[in-house]
C-alpha cells in the first residue's frame, strides 16, 4: 500500500473502487480498498475488451436479448467484485465491504421513461429482485422524483440502498427521511440496515464556474467541498441519536479534478477524515505518486463570510435543476451504447 493512501484510510476515510474490473479490484485491494461501485459505463469498458466474449456468446446461443445479456453481464460482473470483499463485510459485521448495483438507468430517460408511478413501481421491483440472496450487494437508486419515492418502499423490504445522484440539501434530506420511515418496517428489524448517500462534488464546481461566475475568486472551485462538508456534518447529526449497529454514511463521489491545473488530490485531500470515497482508478494512482501524507480535514469549513457569499449567489434549486438533467442523460446514455456494444458483439459473432 502506498504511504499517501495508507494516510488516507488511517485518516478515518474507507476507500472505495470506482471500478469493478477484477484486475483493478486486485491492486485495490492490496491499495487498502474496501468496496467498489459499477455504473454502466464501467460495464461497457469491460464488455469491449473482449475478456468476456465467451460468455457472451454463450448468451446469445441461449437466445437472450440485449438487455437480458446487459443485466447478466452486470449481475455476473458485480457477483465477482462481491466475492473479492466480501472477506470485508464479514470482517466489519456488514460495515464495509459492500458493491453496488446500480438499477436500470432507461427509467429516467427523456424518450423512453414510463410515467412516474410506473417508474416508482420498477425502481421497487426492480431493487428486490437484484438484492435478493446478496449480503454485500447495495442497491443504486437515483435521487430523481421516481427515486425518491421509491426508497422507502425498497428500505422497508430489507435492501441496502446507495442512494445517488444527490447534489443539494433537499434531495440528501428526502433521501434519508424516505430511506429511514422504510427502515423502521424491515422485517428483521435494525440490526442489519445500513443505507449510504453519495453526494457528487466536481460537477457542482463544474456548474458553478459556468453560471456563478460572480463568486469571489478565493470561493469559486470550493463550494462542492462546502456543500458536501455540510451534507455530511448534517448526516453525522441525524444518525448519531438512533442507536444504530451499522454507520449510515455518505459516499464522496465525483471526486476526480475536472480542471488540468487542479492538483489531483484536491478533493481526496478536502475530504479526508471520514466516511467513503468513491475515487477513480486513474486518481488513486495520481495521489500514490504525490506521496503526501493526509490529515483529517472533514470537519473543516470556511468562515462565515464565504459560508455567506455562497449561501447568497448560489441558487440551489436552479443547480439542482441544472445538474440533475445533464446528470440524468449521464446515467442514460451509457445504458444505451452499453446495449448497441452487445448489439455489434451479437452482428461480429452471426457473422
């Protein structure tokens, strides 16, 4: 393990993969990893490696469709990653050690998206269907209106939900009040709830460059640290007093430097000290060759005055709004090349 990462994780923060590629997963885990997060995206590289032609085609001679070859890609891929931390979960007693699954992103697209009850009701069907029978498996649900409003109906069937996509306050608060009315009706009761919250941290810098350029120039590229800083101070608030086995926590996603003249640790070095990160392969290594060490710096905020000047320039509600549509066909449109990547695999194989 590298120093610089060892300081991470003795810092307080667990280390997530943002990756489920089994080879990645290897050298996370001997990096201090605990768990690892899949998206559509990641899937798709892996199918276009070839790696998994085999099964592929073996698929196709079954004759499966594209979208059932997709989940069964998906299912087999993060049934791997499970089984290369699940020595973790039995570790922590179902602390860490967990992969998450992330649900169908087709129901929140622009053209194809059924109305919102019948999102809803997919997003519960759904969330049990792929949970069930795995211990260390959670349940990837976007914080949009159909997500919200299933959380509580999936939280009270017993599924480990990783609730994503969340920028501002209102959707983390929802979130977690749907999240724990749920979970007070598992049927097994507390011991084994455990839901995590990944708030996004670059894209909210990315948006406020573009549309706030008004803030001072000491403020602007901070205000995604803010914001999750104080997402998190309010998460560590409202669980503290419930008597919970598990930590209920929040994931720093999105916490790769999207400007070149950043440092690659800008996010990872603001955010060490508690909960999980998320990171991308690509800044794990970044911050292995820094060799710096890190400190807690979780509980650390600016003063009031820049703490003010955000709260004044920074409409939430339009960031929000922002966000979530150029989020939304993020989390679509990977769906889809995934299907046209198994669709030109299942044409090169016929012929």
């Amino acid at each position: 393990m590298s120093s610089a990462l060892q300081s991470l994780i003795a810092s307080g923060t667990k280390l997530w993969l943002d990756s489920i590629d089994p080879d990645l997963i290897a050298s996370s885990r001997e990096a201090g990893a605990t768990g690892a997060t899949s998206n559509p995206i990641i899937v798709s590289d892996l199918l276009a490696s070839g790696r998994y032609d085999e099964r592929i085609a073996g698929l196709i001679r079954e004759g499966r469709t594209n979208d059932e070859i997709a989940w069964d890609m998906t299912d087999h891929l993060v049934r791997m990653a499970q089984d290369a931390f699940d020595d973790v979960w039995s570790r922590t007693s179902g602390d860490d050690g967990y992969v998450s699954f992330e649900l169908d992103p087709l129901l929140e697209d622009a053209e194809l998206a059924p109305d919102h009850a019948e999102r809803v009701r997919r997003y519960v069907e759904l969330g049990r269907k792929w949970a069930e029978g795995h211990r260390n498996r959670m349940i990837k649900v976007p914080a949009t209106a159909a997500g919200l409003d299933a959380l509580e109906e999936l939280a009270a069937a017993g599924v480990i939900l990783n609730v994503t996509l969340i920028f501002t306050p209102r959707q983390y608060e929802l979130a977690r009040e749907n999240v724990w009315r749920g979970a007070q009706r598992r049927p097994g009761g507390l011991d084994g709830f455990k839901s995590v919250y990944s708030i996004f941290v670059s894209r909210v810098d990315v948006y406020t460059e573009k549309h706030v350029p008004e803030l001072s120039d000491a403020i602007q590229g901070q205000v995604g640290i803010v914001n999750v800083k104080q997402l998190w101070a309010s998460n560590r608030a409202f669980w503290q007093d419930k008597g919970l086995k598990l930590a209920q926590e929040i994931i720093f996603a999105s916490t790769g430097t999207k400007k070149p003249e950043d440092p690659a640790d800008k996010y990872v070095a603001a955010l060490a000290g508690a909960d999980i990160q998320t990171n991308p392969p690509g800044t794990n290594d970044k911050i292995a060759a820094l060799g710096r060490t890190y400190t807690r710096r979780i509980d650390e905020l600016p003063d009031a005055s820049v703490l003010a000047e955000i709260d004044r320039l920074v409409d939430l509600a339009k960031l929000e709004d922002v966000l979530m549509k150029e989020g939304v066909a993020k989390f679509a449109d990977p769906q889809k090349k995934l299907l046209e990547l198994i669709d030109q695999k299942r044409a090169v194989m016929a012929a």
